[in-house]
C-alpha cells in the first residue's frame, strides 16, 4: 500500500482532499472500511484521546490492518494528542500520523511540544506524519449551542500566514491545522463561515499540506471552496457520531422486538457507509 505522505502529496498537487473520520468502535470502523472498498478511495480512520480510551489504537490497527488486505485503503491517526507520552503510545500502537495538540499553548510553549513530537517520530522504525496546530478552534466533537469562547470569528483573529509558516519551520512537522472560522462541533446558533481567502493565503505561505478541522456543520460548497483555496485533509467527528446515535434510536424504535445487535445496527453501517462514501467522493473531486 501507498505511504500515507506519498497519497497526501498526490492529493495535494491534484488539488484533492482525504476524509479524515473518527470512530468509536469497530461499527463506525466497518463502515469507513465498506466506503474504502466501494469507492476505491483512501481515506484517514481516526481516533482521539477519549476515542481510543475506549477502543484502543491497537485493536483499530489489527482491524484495519484486516481491511485493507481485503482491498480497503485505511491508514490510522491519532487525533487530538496532547502529551509527549500519549504521542509515544499512538506511535507503539502503529498510528500512521498523530495530531499534536498545542493550541491553547502560547506559540513557543506548542512550538516546543511539537518539536519534541517529531523528534520522536524520527526515531521510529516507520515512517509517521506529525501534525501541529496552530490557532484555537475549540476542544468539543458535539452539539454546542454558541461558539466557544476563544475561537476566532473574524479574520484578524485568525492564524496568520507569516506566523503559521514561523510555526511549520520551527517545529519541522509534516502538516498544519490552522485556524480559519471552522470550530470543533456543530453551532446550533450559526455554524461560522470557513475564510477561504485566507485558507488560500496560507496555502500559499506554507509547503506542507493544510489540514481542516470541526468539517462537521459545513456545507458541501464550503468543502469544496475550501479543497480549490488548498486543504488536503478534512476532518469529520461530529456528524458521524449524530449520524451513528441517531441512527441507532431509529433502528430500534422501528423494530422493538428486534434483539440481534447484528440486525439492528447493520443499517446504521450502511447509513454511515453511504455518508462517508458521499464524502470522500467529493473531497477526491471525482
Ligand atoms: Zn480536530
């Protein structure tokens, strides 16, 4: 299989974008595996600190690693790390790229945990991708009724592009998160708009690929302005667990005396495996 740096690079020239989607068991993994195979595309799994607490990094590997010899393209990452410790741990466990989690650092303070980061993945047998993040989007994959304080609205509060390109040479990562009016979870108030000049400007400023975080709450259109401005990887959590909750309400309450999980949670797989599907369809622009 292709190495994760080489598929991101492709995409990037191609002005393509991986759907990175996070799980929180082996259903959501079965259905990320399914739009794997049926649409050929490669695509992220992805699972975060609190994800993995409860299905381990290590069972999402073997799993994973099951699916693609049966024609899926999975690569695993670790989302939303914020310890040098849980880095090492992700990296043990076979993450292909782990997500550094610095933002609500000050910039020197995140510059040094990400260093640290990367450090370490040099020392691995394998090669792993470390992202860094700069710029503070909210820490929360559900349903917020306002935007969280600190999450920057308008553009000048937003990452800079001499100060995210100061943070990608200082740190040596392979990707960047930057801050551009998206924000983890969904606002019931008013989803804030994605700065698509400014996703082009930093684009622009920096060489390694962008990545997009809190994709949940937006539109199709808003993706694929975002993917044109330069965005290489998507991240989707929030709509996948409403999608997967209320699924599973629906599926229940629709056969009560239904007591096979096998039965009642397979059509919640395939609600999923169709969303997905839909999704890396239209990051891959095709
Ligand atoms: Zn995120």
């Amino acid at each position: 299989m292709q190495a994760l740096r080489n598929v991101i690079e492709d995409y990037k020239k191609q002005s393509r974008a991986l759907g990175h989607f996070n799980i929180s068991d082996s259903n959501q993994l079965e259905a990320i595996a399914r739009a794997s195979k049926e649409t050929h595309l490669p695509t992220i799994v992805a699972l975060s600190e609190g994800e993995r607490a409860f299905f381990p990094i290590s069972h999402a590997k073997a799993l994973v690693d099951i699916y693609n010899e049966e024609g899926a393209q999975l690569y695993l990452s670790a989302d939303h790390t914020y310890s040098v410790e849980k880095v090492a741990a992700a990296f043990h466990d076979g993450v292909d790229a782990v997500v550094v989690d610095g933002a609500q650092r000050l910039f020197d303070e995140n510059v040094a945990l990400v260093r640290q980061c990367v450090a370490l993945g040099k020392t691995q047998n394998r090669e792993v991708l470390v992202e860094g993040e700069l710029g503070y989007i909210g820490t929360s994959s559900t349903v917020l009724p306002t935007l969280p304080e600190g999450v920057a609205v308008t553009e000048d509060m937003m990452t800079q592009p001499d100060r995210l390109n100061d943070f990608v040479l200082q740190t040596g990562i392979d990707l960047v998160a930057p801050s551009v009016g998206n924000v983890h979870g969904i606002v019931t108030s008013g989803q804030p708009k994605l700065a698509i000049d400014l996703i082009g400007r930093l684009a622009q400023m920096v060489d390694v690929p962008l990545v997009l975080h809190g994709g949940s709450g937006s539109s199709d259109e808003e993706f694929v302005q975002a993917i044109e401005a330069g965005v290489s990887i998507i991240h989707i959590n929030t709509d996948i667990r409403l999608l997967y909750r209320n699924g599973l309400q629906d599926s229940i309450a629709q056969h009560p005396d239904v007591v096979a999980p096998y039965k009642f949670i397979e059509p919640v797989v395939e609600t999923l495996k169709a969303y997905l599907a839909q999704k890396m369809h239209l990051f891959a622009r095709e």
